[in-house]
C-alpha cells in the first residue's frame, strides 16, 4: 500500500472513487450520486482541484488502484489561515478495517503539521460512522458540538460531529 499525494493526472482513478464513495456511503457526503453524475467535465473539474495549492489530497493505492482518499483544504484569509479542513474523506470497502484510514490520516496530518502554520484541523462526521469517529479520536480529534439533521436524504436525517485536532498542543 502507498499513501501519496495525488497529481492532476490522477483525476479518473480518484472520479471512480468518488463515485463509488457516493454510491456505497450516500450519507456521508453533502453531494449526491446523481449530482456528481449532472456536473458537465466532472474529471477536468477535479483536475484542476488536485492542482490546487490551496488543497492536498491523498490517495492510497494499492495494486495501481486508487482505494482510499482524504482531503486537507486550507484557507487563504489571515484570521483563518491557522485552520484546515479535512474533507472527502473515504475508504473502499475491500480494504476497510486494514488501517488504510489511519495510514491516510496520519500522512495527512504529517503535511499539515509540514504546511508550519496550520494550528488545527477541523471536520465534520456523520454520527452514525462509528468506525470513522474511533479513527479520528485515536488520532487526538475531539468532539466538539454536534449539528442535528445536518443532511437529508430520502426523508431520512443525519447528524454530524464536529470535530477538531489541535496541531499546537502536540
């Protein structure tokens, strides 16, 4: 398994799974399956955000196969700077439960403690993905509110936790 960062010509491996991470875990993402599939050149959209240097996304590969991804978005306006998010955070089934999320958080991590002024990462998890929080607070995350009904989907509500790491503390 190798965790890398991924390069604009990685854009139709990581559009397959998108996709897929839209149609297994359709609760986890504020995008929908059928939203992703309207956009006009949704892989040249992607394109340009892996070559995006206000972003870093990570990808873990394995058998030349894309099959773990993980987000760091970082702000540009100086009162926020110090703060990143983490985001399209997600691990293809075939290889959940064999530290393929902790490989991707912990490199991620690692770029963000690298990037020298990010003091905290911030994200957002559904409630119900257990496996996901456990990740996240092994790792030092600590709930800090939690959003009711934070999506909708077929009538169906979802809560969120908020969840922050402080970089400054370690």
């Amino acid at each position: 398994m190798e965790i890398r960062l991924l390069k604009p010509d990685d854009a139709n491996m990581y559009w397959d799974l998108r996709l897929e991470a839209l149609s297994n875990n359709p609760e986890a993402f504020a995008t929908s399956y059928e939203e992703a599939m309207s956009k006009e050149d949704p892989v040249r959209e992607v394109s340009k955000r892996l070559a995006d240097p206000d972003s870093f996304t990570f990808g873990a590969i394995w058998d030349d196969e894309i099959v773990g991804m993980m987000t760091l978005v970082l702000q540009d306006t100086s009162k926020l700077k110090h703060v990143a998010h983490l985001i399209g955070v997600y691990v293809s089934p075939v290889v959940r439960n064999k530290g393929v999320g902790g490989q991707l958080l912990k490199k991620t991590i690692e770029k963000a403690k690298e990037e020298g002024y990010i003091e905290k990462i911030n994200l957002s998890v559904v409630t119900n993905n257990e496996s996901a929080i456990r990740l996240y607070e092994k790792e030092g995350f600590y709930t800090w509110g939690t959003e009711k009904k934070a999506l909708k989907m077929n009538g169906a509500y979802y809560d969120e936790s908020h969840m922050s790491l402080e970089l400054s503390d370690e």
